[in-house]
C-alpha cells in the first residue's frame, strides 16, 4: 500500500529536497567567517525558516508552471519594461525598493537580516559570558596575552594574524590606560584645583570624578578584549570554546566559568507525604520529631543569667 502518489517523490518532495539544501549549502558559503548559523536556538529556527521558505518557494514555482501558460504575452511586456521606471530621489527610491523586494522574494530577505541581526547578538552575548567572570585589569591583561597567541596559533593566515594583532593592539592600549588611571586613583595623584583641597564638597566631586574615570577606563578595557573574542568566535569553532575556558581559568581562577553546581533545592512535597513529624537539620539529616525545639541552644543559659 502505498500513502502517496508514483509521482509524489520526483515532482514534489525531490525539487523541495534539492532547494532546501541549495539554500543551507549557500547560507553556509555567505556568512562562512561571518557569524554562527546554529549559534543559539533562536539563530538555529531562523536558519531553519530561511531553508523551509525556499523550499516552499520551490513548490509554489512548480505549482505555479502550468498556469504561466495563460499570462498573455502583452502583459509580460508591459511588467519588464516598467522595470527602468525610476521612483524619484535615490533615498526614496532606497524606502520604497526595499519592501517592493521583501514582497519580490516572499519574505526571505526580511529573514535574511533578522539571520544576520541574530548572529550578531550571539557573538555580542558568548563575548559577554566570556569576560563576565573577570574582575581584575591584570587578570584580563593575562587573558588577553593568551586569547593572542591562541589565535596566532591556530590561524596562521595573514587575513587572520593582522585582524588579531589590530584587535590586540587596541585591547593592551586600553589596559595600559586603565592601569594607569587606576594606579593614578588609587595614590590620589590626580588633577586638584589650588586652593580647594580642604572643602568637603570639592573632595566628594574630586573623588567622584575619579570613580567615573576609572569606571570608564576600565568599560574601554573590557571593550577591547570583547572586540579580541569576536575574533575568535567569527574564526573559530565550537570545539574551541573548552580551550578559551581553560585560558580563562588560568587568568581568573574560579571566577570565569558559570557551570558550577546549583545548591540543593528545597523538597515541599515531603511534609504532604508521611514526612510531617521529621524535619531536616542543618547537615541534610533527619530527626525525631521535636527534637530541634526541645533542645536548648547554649546561649539561652547565658542570655537568662
């Protein structure tokens, strides 16, 4: 028995088949180098949604076929000859293009840039979650040394080695500022107006002024070694990311990674099961019913005398 037409498979399911991976394999080429087209889930379903519109643009051409037949050769002509039509000023002509080729191509071109939007946003998150951890300017020096030679080892091109040392050179200018304007901070070396020192409002201005150059100093920091990550995350994969956070352990012990375990959870249910007269104590053990309110704790004793 069979559940579908002889001529389901070639007619239908084998050019919807071929589109869809036609489009998966040029989506890979394009943004090769780019971004991450499976980097989270959301990117993973527009991904998905690109491929399956092509797909259902494939049916839609072949079910459209026999009735391109009956358009009448005039209007074919008039429809390609108003194609030189201009439509005013090039901005206006940009506004009213571009929903004009979103309908042309069915929508895909507005999953296109919401693809590239969210590819973008997952390597501005994965650079965030990388550097959250750290909360040192020398700690970050070390990390930023070692993102380096990271990548210097592992693409050796030329494309690559300027784009890392470019991104590196810009992240160890910030640093050293940041040292310094923390070091300046910390000693109280700043700039101090004469004759001022001594009032109470100058020196909460002074001291907030500091505050806000150092914050700033150290934003600019955090900036340029997220700039080095990208460079990683646009050139790497995904095997990589266990060696980025063995380096960053190094640089920041305990302080990078966000997989450590949870704390036990609390368990209600026990107290509506036959659990009602026993109660955990501090250690996670059980005890007699009463227990933990007949015992007096040493200090009453003294509290009462």
């Amino acid at each position: 028995m069979s559940w579908f037409p002889s001529s389901f498979l070639p007619e239908w399911a084998l050019p919807a088949g071929l589109s869809g991976l036609v489009a998966w394999i040029c989506l890979v080429r394009q943004y090769h180098g780019k971004g991450r087209l499976l980097g989270t889930w959301r990117s993973g379903l527009l991904s998905a949604a690109v491929v399956g519109a092509m797909a259902a643009i494939a049916l839609l051409v072949i079910a459209l076929l026999p009735l391109l037949a009956e358009v009448p050769a005039a209007a074919v002509g008039v429809a390609t000859g108003a194609g030189v039509l201009r439509r005013g000023r090039t901005a206006v002509q940009q506004d009213t293009t571009k929903p004009f080729l979103t309908f042309l191509t069915l929508g895909t071109t507005h999953l296109l840039e919401r693809l590239e939007t969210r590819m973008e946003t997952d390597c501005a998150d994965w650079c965030d979650a990388m550097v959250s951890g750290i909360r040192d300017l020398y700690q970050l020096q070390i990390f930023v040394h070692a993102v380096r030679l990271h990548l210097l080892a592992r693409h050796p091109d030329k494309a690559a080695r300027k784009m890392t040392d470019e991104r590196f050179a810009e992240a160890e200018a910030a640093l050293q500022q940041a040292i310094e304007t923390d070091s300046r901070t910390r000693t109280g070396g700043g700039l101090r107006p004469p004759g001022r020192d001594d009032l109470p409002g100058t020196r909460r201005d002074r001291a907030g002024e500091e505050r806000v150059e150092s914050l700033r100093a150290w934003g600019e920091a955090l900036h340029g070694c997220k700039l080095l990550l990208r460079v990683a995350y646009l050139l790497g994969r995904r095997s990589d990311r266990r060696r980025l956070l063995d380096l960053l352990d190094g640089a920041a012990p305990g302080g990078g990674r966000r997989d450590a375990p949870l704390p036990s959870q609390r368990r209600p249910h026990l107290r509506w099961f036959g659990r009602v007269g026993r109660v955990l104590d501090g250690r996670g053990r059980r005890t007699a019913p009463g227990a933990g309110a007949s015992e007096p704790r040493p200090d009453d004793a003294t509290a009462q005398a």
